[in-house]
C-alpha cells in the first residue's frame, strides 16, 4: 500500500522512544483501513521515516504494547445500564 492511498493515519501511537535532546521524537501512526491496521507509519515530528508491516514481528510488537493498554470495547455506563435491569 502506497501513501498515496486515501487512508490517513487517525490513530497515533504514543512515543516509543526519543532521541538525542533538541531532535523531535519518534512517534508511530497506525493507518486503517475498513477498521484493521493496515500499516504503521514511523514519523520523526511530520517527517515519514519508514512503514512498517503490522503482520511483521516487530509490527506486532508495537501494537501489543499500545493496543492492549488502551482497548475497551464496553464502556462502563452501558455495563452498569444492562445490570441494572
């Protein structure tokens, strides 16, 4: 997939890590597409570094770290709703 492609990466990934003081920080971007990661974008401030393959073991790797931190599927008002009833 091209960056040219009409997906836009939405979901920022928090930095992973920085480098030598006064340079912007690495960040990675998750780009999808019909709802599944289907690229992450490696960005120093607005510079494009490199992409990266989710399926790839390093892919993997940085959406374990932050997707499992932050994924909740059921907010907690509609589980207090439901039991309620």
């Amino acid at each position: 997939m091209s960056e040219s492609d009409s997906v836009s990466p939405e979901n920022s990934i928090e930095p992973a890590s920085s480098q030598a003081s006064g340079a912007e920080e690495i960040t990675y971007h998750a780009v999808e597409k019909d709802g599944q990661v289907t690229a992450i974008w490696e960005m120093q401030g607005r510079k494009h570094l490199r992409t990266i393959d989710p399926r790839s073991r390093q892919g993997r790797e940085i959406l374990n770290l932050y997707t499992t931190e932050h994924h909740d599927d059921t907010p907690p008002a509609a589980t207090e709703a439901a039991s309620s009833v």
